[in-house]
C-alpha cells in the first residue's frame, strides 16, 4: 500500500508540494487539508463582469532564476502557456520604477548618466556610491540589518531611499530590522566572496552564464515559455485572468490525479502515534499520514506541534509575520503623469504608505471592457501597520479606503473618486527574516533531522516570501522526500 502524505495548508506553496507528489513514477497517497473556505492562499484575484480584473496579492512572477524556469514549466505542464501575459524588458513597466520623496516622484537612475551626475532624490552621483562599496572593506559579522549594510557599503542616502523603500516593496518591512543574510543572500554572498558586492555580483554572473558554479546555478526546467522569457527579457508575466488562475489549475490538476483536497479542514493538533505515524486532529475529526509537509506558515504550525517538539515550536514562533492592506482602484477619464510599474515610499516620507502599483501599465488586459481605465493597487501597513492603522484584526475598510484615496490624489495628483474600489487586510501575511533567521532556520533543521521526525516545511516563513521561492521550497522538499524525478 502506497504511504499517506498529508500536506496542510492549501497555499501556493502547498499546491506546488501536491503536484510535484504526484508527478513521479510511484506517488504516495496524497490528502491536501485547507482551514479556509478556499485554495491559492495569497493569490486572490477578483474578476469583475466587465471583465476588470483586480489582484489582492500578488499581480506577478518574475521568471528568472532557476526557481522562475521551474515556475514557467510548471505553468506549461498546467496547459496555461497561452494564458500567460508577459511584460517585456522594453515595456515601459520594465524600464521606469519610480520613488516619492520630498513630495516628488522620482524615476529610479538608469544608465550611465544617473552614475556620472546627481539624478534626484540622490544628492551626489551614484558613481561615489559604487566606488565606496569598491573600496570598503568586506563585513566581518555573521548577520547584518539590511540597512546597516547597505549604509557600510553604499552609504545613507542609498541605505535611507533606496535600499528602503526596496524592503518595503518586497518584503513590507523595516530594514533596519530584516536580516541581509536571509533577505538577500546574493548580496551577502558577494560581499564575503569577492569582498566588494559589485563585483561579486559581477563575477557571479558572469560565472552563470558560462556554466561555472555546478548545480547552484542550474538554469531550471525548459520550456518554451522559460527560452521566450530569456529572449524577451521579460521582467515579470501574469495570467489572462488574474494570478488565482494559478491554483485553480493546479486543483484541477490534483483532482484528475486522485488527490483529496478538503476545504474547511483548520489543523487544531498533530501527534505521533505508536508506529511512528501522525495523527492530525481536525475540526471534525482526525486523518492518519505517514508523512506531513507542512505549508503552515510558521506561528500556526507551531501551535499545533505536540509537547515534545515544544523546542521547535519556540524557534518556529521566533518568525514573525506582518500585515497588509490591500486597496485596490480603478478610475475612468484620468490619466497618470508618468508610466511605468509603480512607486515605492520610503519609511522617512511615509511609514503607512509602502508603495502604489500602476496595475494598468503592466497589465492592460485586465481592464476588462473599459479598456481605457486605470487601475492602481496602494499597499499600506506592513511592519508599520499597528502604529498606523491599529489592530489589523479589527482593521475597518473605511479609514484605509480613505487614505488610500489621498495618496493617489497627493503622489499622482488624480482628484476624480474612483468608479470602484476593494479593500482587503492580509493579516500576517509576509513572514518577516530579521537578525538572526539563519540560525532560527539552521536550528529547525537539525531538530527536524535529530528526531528524525517525518514532517517537511515548506512555505514562505523560511527562505523566500516570493510565489517562485514557495514553489521551490515545496519541489526541494519533494525532492528530498522521494528523492529528485528523472
């Protein structure tokens, strides 16, 4: 009889861990258990009549990597490559990033001049910026805040700007706090290996693309949409009818497969039984698997850990997460003064604004009939949501429509109201890698390994808060389950 995987939490990360189970030559048994009403976790996507289409989580992948090539096969084998909506490297969504500092929008230097003359909000050339990171001597300290490294190496205009506002768009956090070890392993990697982080990230490239490196530079599975990606230097795609496109095809893919996905299924304990298997305790019953892959993200699993792991259940509540509102608005008759993919804040201009996103310029296609609106998504809260807003549990829709509103009127000077709008809070939605989550993650290992207990995690809370990342922690955690498919 084929061996019970039970994976708990039907996420993104949760999915992925399902599909790569039933893809080898012999899968196990597998149950997927969801606490709420539906699958994709953060994918979220609302689909209007009119055909609009409005992301409350992520609005797109960025296929590069080996981690983004794995993605794109993925989307293949899923049939969905003639659903994919790419954004080109020529795109003006591509090229032009924008910060919002002194009241002004800036557009991120590019190019040869932004190095050789002050392009605001940079008071000198970012030519000095590199010499000094040339220069410098390399860190001597396991870890490092983000912002103590960016301003060691590149100094405090880039460390206050623009190394912020970067943390604020993709991790919602406070880089004063978040880890560089964990957060950008890349650049902590170059500095140790070439001491300047420059030209560790030049060296490094260039070691990728002439096959050096062995397997850490493995370009990924082939597909024709991942040769596409690299020929078109997309920066990011979409799907055709929003993001949650993406996990209804892989429920789909699990049901065909025999996989059992129940919704309404919350995990209230887990417990080793006499022969070694889990018995986990639902809200109306109880399942027995001989494995659990656990995309729990990691306070909720540890909740649910029994007495006995109480040691991996206090490194596990040692992850915080944040939480973010989500406001999504699309406006008729207006345009916007600049084009391109959004603009970020930094903290010193405006802690409860983390950035606004020109959902529109990307995307087009999901404008939907009315073809010439504008869509735009202002992100708010994060590590800053408490202070801001209160409790985001509590959190009403009012008061972050409103200031949602008033920073698309004072950042992009668009005074109409929209024609409509949605609001969503993400309680504790991006697990945040401060100082010292390497060593968090490193201990969880071991502990795992020591007991030999039969449970994987996977998911955002340990190394990667993007859709690619959460995909390959789930394929890696396969892989070391059942051993890699050939």
């Amino acid at each position: 009889m084929a061996p019970t995987v039970a994976v708990v939490g039907g996420g993104i990360s949760g999915l992925a861990a399902c599909y790569h189970l039933t893809r080898g030559p012999h899968p196990p048994k597998v149950l997927l258990l969801e606490a709420s009403a539906r699958l994709g976790g953060w994918l979220q996507s609302t689909r209007a009549a009119d055909g609009a289409v409005f992301e409350h989580g992520p609005r797109g992948i960025r296929p590069g990597g080996a981690a983004g090539a794995d993605t794109l096969h993925m989307v293949s084998e899923l049939g969905l490559a003639g659903a994919v909506l790419p954004v080109p490297g020529d795109h003006p969504a591509s090229r032009n990033r924008f910060l919002y500092v002194a009241g002004a929008l800036h557009k991120l230097p590019s190019g040869l001049g932004a190095l050789l003359r002050p392009v605001p909000p940079f008071s000198r050339a970012l030519l000095w910026s590199g010499l000094r990171d040339l220069l410098a001597p390399a860190g001597t300290e396991p870890d490092e805040s983000i912002h103590a490294f960016a301003l060691r190496r590149f100094g405090r205009e880039v460390a206050d700007i623009a190394v912020d506002s970067v943390c604020r768009g993709v991790f919602a956090g406070d880089c004063r706090a978040l880890s560089v070890r964990s957060c950008f392993p890349l650049l902590f990697q170059a500095e140790r290996r070439r001491r300047s982080v420059l030209l560790g990230l030049a060296l490094g490239s260039a070691e990728r693309r002439g096959g050096g490196g062995g397997n850490a530079h493995r370009r990924g599975a082939e597909s024709g949409l991942s040769r596409r990606a690299r020929a078109e230097r997309w920066s990011q795609w979409s799907l055709r009818g929003g993001m949650e496109t993406l996990p209804e095809a892989l429920a789909e893919f699990l049901r065909e497969r025999g996989v059992e996905l129940r919704c309404h299924q919350r995990l209230r304990s887990l417990r080793r039984c006499h022969d070694g298997r889990w018995e986990l305790t639902l809200a109306d019953g109880t399942v027995t698997a001989d494995h659990v892959v656990s995309a729990l993200p990691a306070a909720a699993l540890a909740a649910a850990l029994p007495a006995e792991a109480a040691a991996l259940a206090q490194e596990l509540r040692r992850i915080p997460a944040v939480s973010v509102a989500v406001v999504n608005l699309q406006y008729e008759g207006v345009a916007l003064p600049v084009t391109g993919f959004g603009h970020l804040v930094p903290s010193s201009e405006d802690g409860a604004l983390l950035g606004i996103v020109y959902d529109s310029v990307a995307f087009p296609e999901h404008n939907g009939a009315a073809a010439a609106s504008l869509r735009l998504t202002v992100m708010l809260g994060g590590a800053w949501f408490q202070q801001s807003f209160g409790d985001p549990a509590t959190a009403a829709p009012e008061p972050l429509l409103h200031r949602a509103q008033a920073a698309v009127r004072e950042q992009l000077g668009l005074e109409a109201a929209p024609t409509r709008s949605i609001v969503r809070v993400h309680q504790a939605c991006i697990p945040q890698y401060t100082l010292g989550h390497w060593q968090r993650t490193e201990r969880i290992g071991r502990f795992l390994a020591e007991h030999r207990l039969p449970l994987s995690l996977i998911g955002a809370s340990y190394s990667g808060v993007s859709v690619n990342d959460c995909i390959a922690s789930a394929k890696a955690a396969v892989e070391r389950l059942l051993g890699p498919r050939s």
